[in-house]
C-alpha cells in the first residue's frame, strides 16, 4: 500500500465517530460503508494529503484514487472527487475514460456520485465539450448511477447557463427513466439550467409534463415564480 493512503486511513480512522455514522445512514436507502466524519473534516484532511500527491504525474494519481475507491468507504470516495477537481488543469481528453470506469464500477450512492461528477466529470466536460456525447450515451447504461451521471455532471455549468441544449437532450434521454435517483438528477439538472434560462426550461417543462415524472418535475420547477410554478405542478389531465 502506498505510504499516503496508509496515512489517509490511519488518519480517517482517528476520525471516525459512531454517532455521525449512525446518522449517515438515514441519508440513503442503500446501504452505505463510511467511517462516520463530517464532510468538513474530510476535505480537510484531502487538501492536507494533497500537498504531497501533487507533484506526482497524472497517471500515478488516477491509481491512488482507485485504490482509495476500492476500499468501498465514503469517505475516502469523498477524498478522490477533491483529487480529481484539483486535478483539472492537467485534464486531457482522454481521461473520460478513467471517470466513466470509476462511475461504472465504483460508484454506490448518490453522495460519491455527485461529489464527482459535480465537479470533476463538469471541469471535464467545459474543457473538453467534444465529450458531450460521452454523457449522453452513459443515459443508456444499465447502472443507475451512470445514468445519474450524465445528469449531474452538467450541474454547476448548467448554473451558469452553459449547455442548455444538451442538458434539455440529456433530460429528453432520461425523461422516462423508472429510477428515483436518475429522476431526481436530472430535475436537479432542469433546476439548475432555469437560473438563466427560466423560459427555456419551463416551456420544456410544459411540452413534457404529462409523461415526466412528479419527481422530476417538481425539482425542475423549485426556483421558478409561484405562478409558473403552479401551473406545471397543475393536474389537468
């Protein structure tokens, strides 16, 4: 084991406190391993560790992030999406594919989804948009947690009102989607995007409304005016 995830762990589990793990549960319908450390101290603890992982190349980085995902613990996924942001401005096209094998066969629960994707697949994606069409195709795969991908990865530059119209194509992709925690990513996405683009979105919302889910639908409108609102949330059919 390399001598820094040794550290790592020996430091998380220092850390640990049953009470917090105990209420981390109540967080998710899976079940999730975690030491039990708020968030806080564990960003703490990835920026510390971080002064030593710099300086190593890419390559040699991406392995301590996976041998950090493969212990199946929260918060050392929690530490791999702080890695993998800071890791941006050394982001090549090619490195896609390191991000869809972590979502695809590391990722359990929506916490380590979104605590990568957020950030990192994002940062991926503004750098290199040509990879668009790699998220849309992630709207096809059996794992819930790509198809939840695909979504929340558009998250932070849908906020600042990049990408509407994949992320309307990537919410057509999944408009019918059975899963809870893919409905609610992509509302959440639709949430997001109505920041700049509130018309777009709620007439969106109006041409899909009868075969979008309630749970979709009603992250999707959260910020809009009352009025407009009600009139998506209206059941008239």
């Amino acid at each position: 084991m390399d001598p820094v995830i040794e550290a790592i762990r020996q430091e998380l589990a220092a850390h640990a406190d049953p009470e917090v793990r105990k209420r981390s549960g109540r967080f998710f319908k899976e079940e999730v391993r975690c030491y039990g450390i708020k968030t806080a101290t564990v960003t703490s603890i990835a920026k510390k560790y971080w002064k030593d992982v710099k300086p190593r190349e890419k390559q040699e980085i991406f392995a301590l992030c996976e041998e950090l995902y493969r212990s199946g613990m929260l918060e050392e996924a929690f530490i791999v999406s702080a890695w993998a942001s800071l890791l941006a401005g050394r982001y090549e096209p090619g490195d896609i594919a390191v991000f869809r094998h972590w979502v695809d066969t590391y990722i359990t629960n929506w916490a380590a989804c979104d605590g990568l994707c957020n950030h990192a697949v994002g940062d991926f994606i503004v750098r290199h948009p040509e990879h668009i069409e790699e998220l849309k195709r992630w709207t096809q795969s059996e794992n819930r947690w790509m198809r939840r991908a695909a979504a929340v990865s558009l998250i932070v530059p849908a906020k600042r009102g990049e990408f509407l119209t994949e992320a309307l194509a990537i919410a057509d992709l999944l408009l019918a989607d059975t899963d809870d925690m893919v409905r609610k990513g992509y509302g959440w996405l639709l949430k997001e995007a109505s920041r700049k683009h509130n018309d777009e979105v709620f007439s969106y919302v109006m041409r899909n409304r009868r075969e979008m889910p309630r749970t979709a639908l009603r992250y999707a409108v959260e910020l809009m005016p009352t009025e407009l609102k009600a009139e998506a949330m209206k059941k008239d059919w």
